[in-house]
C-alpha cells in the first residue's frame, strides 16, 4: 500500500515539475 502512495507522490511531484519548467520555457520565448 504505502509504496502505491509513494509512487503516486513521485508521479505527481514529476508531472508538476515538468509542467514548471513547459511554463518556463513558454514564457522564455
């Protein structure tokens, strides 16, 4: 269960991070 939750987190916490730095580069241009 707890490894569920803690691959959910890390899915979350990349998916987050990745729309960050799209933004960033859109933005950029």
């Amino acid at each position: 269960m707890f490894h569920k939750v803690g691959w959910l987190v890390l899915y979350s916490l990349a998916v987050l991070l990745l729309s960050c730095l799209f933004l960033l580069k859109k933005e950029a241009q």
